[in-house]
C-alpha cells in the first residue's frame, strides 16, 4: 500500500522497500533500535509490516531520538550486504510525529520479553510492539478468517446473537448479573439457544465469533471471565462422529492457512504447526484406563478429566501416536448441559465430544436433544424451572431437526498454537476475577 505524504513522495511499507530499489520513498513508523557511529546513524524503523534500516548521516545523525517514538522519514532505497533484507534508506529528511518517554517500562526489542506477566498486561498496549506478542495477534485474527472461510464454503451462514439474556444456557450460577431496566437479566455464556433456534428457522448450518461470559472465580493459567467462543451448529446431524469429521478439517484448513501466511514469522519466534492426518478418538472411559495403567491416576468414572488428565492423555498421544490433538468422547450426562443428547443404548451417557490440543480442552461439542418432551425431561432432571426456557423450548413443538454443534475457545486454540503457557498471552485485554484495565 502507498500513500501520498509530506513532498508527494510515496508511503512505502517496511516489507515493501526492496521493491523500490533507487527510488526516493517515505516510511512511516516507530523507532525500535538506534545505533550512533561518529556522525552517521543507523535506526531501524518499524512498522505493522516489519522494520527496515535507516541511515542517518551528518545533522540528522545527531538528532536525539528515544525508542518508540514515531518519526516520518523520507529517503533514497540503496543495495547492501549489511541488513538481512538487502536493502537500507539513506535519509535525507526526518520528521519527529511523537516522542516517546524515556526510559521504557519495558524492554521491546527483544526476542522475548522478560518480564512478570502482570507487568506485560499493564503495559499491555506498548508490550504488542514486540514481535512475538505482536504476531500472536496476527495468528489470532488468522484463525478467525480461516474459521469463517472454511464454514462459508461449508454453506454455513454467519449469525449475530444477543449477549444479553434472561436465562444462561448452561445452567449454574456462572453467570453476571446485569440490571435490564429495573429486570433481572444476565451476560451470556453462550450462544448455544440462539445457534439451535437458528437451525431451526430454516438456515440448518450457522456459525458466530464473538465474546461469551463466565462468571467463574478461577485463578488459573487457562479461564479467562471474558473470551472469544467460535461456535458452529448444523442441523440433520446423526452422530457426534459428523461433527469430529468436520473439525478435524476445520482445523486442517487454519493450521494450514496459518503455515502459508505466517511461515517466516513463526520460524523466527520458534513456533510449529502441527499436521494433522488423523485425529485420534477415545472414549472418556478409555481415557481413564490409560490414566490408570500408565500414569497411576485413578478417577471416577462418572467425573469429567481435570487439567492434569487432560495434560498426561495429551501427553500419551503425543508420544505413541505422534498427535497433539486427541478427541473423547460419550460423557457422562452428570457432566453436560441439559440439552446434551444422551446415547440411544447408554442413557447415561451423551453423544458429545471434548478435543484436547497441548495438554488442554479446546472444544467441547456434540449432539443436542430435539425432541421437545425430551427437553423438557431433561431441564427438569437438572432441576431447572422449565418456565424459565420457555421462549427457548417452544421452538422445539414446531419441528426441530436433529442436530447438533461445537464451540471452540479462540484465546486457547491460539495459546496453544503459539506455545504460550497462560491463556492471558492471547488476549489483547483479558478480562479475570483481578483484571478490569486496561
């Protein structure tokens, strides 16, 4: 992209100036490094597409300029052998935007950034100008075009749904509460009502990105009280197994998109994708026989994994069958919201599905009731007030197809692509039971 600025000369971006070879060109961005040899200066210049040498010489060279502030400069694109990009700009004029303060509360031209967690989150927006942070939120906005591309051409539609609700889909007391003029109303935690509602006014196959709630007093390395759910639902699904076949390329198709747009940039900071072949699939029971007999861990049978048995089965699959990502399936019903559909010949059990990537559920999915009389049986068993779904359950008297869905948590997908032990890394402003600035 170029844009006229200052003299008429073009703006040019970093990434692009070994393109204009022995033209005159202007850049536009921060000052991320500055060396001072007698009276020549050599500046890198960044900016959202990379950062270029530029040489400063005679009264330019002995301008002040602290890290991070935001310059103009305009000069003339030579050869060299002295920068990995082949190229340098000889500067002929330089304009001071904004003058950053000094010293720095962080260090950012680092490869990494060493420092406390909460230091990088209260200096949240100066700490994504270092390239890793940076490209983490490339890599984020990347899965969410690859999520929404591959459904589309799915014949998926994309749906908007309200966050403010009167009942939580899941149940539980994990909900905000919010005053809707002088009404009880809540956030919602999920889209799940609104996504069967929508299959069933005819679109049959829906998806939404957007924010979900949880009012959870977690303090741990992988909740967030605010995040960002990729929810799908299809309807004339017959078997969880439809819904695991369409992630597993789901999921082919971002890491793939992923690999071919950001190949260079993952190699610098030492990230990985992941091929996936096959994804494995085992049952919860299965699961447990393995904790039992390779790792010593005992655990009820009709409990869900805890983050250490999701970490050690991740482990085990990573090791035998060189996967990083495992499906389980068939929960028990104790585990699952009351719209789960329990399977045909274990009525104590659902057809539904967790996929574990990296030690952690990214996923959680599976089929959900459509008989309405079933439905009902179900919120009551949960000891649920039936009432209090009633715009929810009315749309299953009028011919609601079988069907079922998936969600999966964007900040931990991306955490874990990026090899990134805290869930908070993938968020530009995570929201916790501490955290409500920046």
């Amino acid at each position: 992209m170029m844009v006229k600025i200052n003299d008429g000369i073009s703006r040019v971006n970093c990434s692009d100036v070994m393109k204009h070879v022995n033209r005159k060109i202007t850049l536009c961005g921060w000052v991320h490094r500055v060396r001072h040899l007698g009276r020549i200066t050599f500046l890198q210049l960044r900016d959202r597409s990379g950062i270029i040498q530029c040489v400063l010489e005679n009264e330019l060279a002995e301008m002040k300029l602290s890290l991070e502030s935001v310059i103009s400069v305009q000069g003339l694109v030579v050869k060299t052998m002295k920068t990995d990009t082949g190229v340098e700009v000889i500067v002929d004029k330089l304009q001071l935007l904004n003058t950053a303060n000094a010293p720095l509360p962080i260090e950012l031209n680092q490869k990494e950034l060493d420092v406390h967690m909460d230091t990088l989150l209260n200096n949240r927006v100066l700490s994504l100008r270092n390239h890793k942070e940076h490209l983490m939120f490339n890599i984020k906005s990347a899965i969410v075009d690859a999520f929404s591309s591959f459904l589309r051409n799915e014949d998926f539609i994309q749906i908007f749904t309200p966050k403010i609700v009167a009942a939580g889909a899941e149940g539980g007391a994990n909900l905000f509460s919010i005053d809707y003029f002088n009404q009880p109303a809540y956030l919602g935690q999920s889209p799940q009502f609104y996504k069967q509602m929508m299959v069933a006014a005819g679109y049959e196959r829906v998806f939404e990105v957007a924010p979900v709630y949880r009012a959870e007093e977690h303090a741990t390395s992988r909740h967030l009280n605010e995040y960002i759910s990729l929810d799908l639902e299809m309807g004339f699904v017959f078997s969880s197994k439809e819904l695991m076949e369409l992630e597993e390329n789901l999921l082919r198709f971002i890491f793939n998109t992923i690999r071919d747009r950001y190949q260079k940039e993952l190699q610098e900071v030492g990230v990985t994708i992941p091929l996936i072949e096959r994804i494995p699939s085992i049952s919860l029971h299965e699961a447990k026989q393995i904790l039992a007999h390779e790792y010593h861990k005992s655990t009820s049978e009709m409990e869900d994994l805890d983050p250490e048995g999701e970490r050690l089965i991740c482990q085990y699959f990573s090791e035998k069958e060189n996967s990083e990502l495992v499906f389980i399936t068939h929960y028990p019903k104790a585990v699952r919201p009351m719209y789960a559909k329990p399977l045909e010949n274990h009525s104590l059990y659902t057809d539904s599905f967790d996929l574990l990537f990296k030690g952690i559920e990214i996923t959680t999915g599976g089929l959900r009731i459509h008989d309405y009389q079933e439905l009902i049986s179900s919120i009551e068993e949960n000891h649920l007030k039936v009432a209090d779904f009633e715009s929810y359950t009315n749309v299953f008297k009028y011919g609601m197809p079988p069907h079922g869905g998936l969600a999966i948590g964007l900040e931990r997908l991306t955490a874990k692509i990026m090899n990134r032990p805290n869930v908070r890394f993938a968020s530009a402003f995570p929201r916790d039971r501490h955290r409500l600035t920046p």
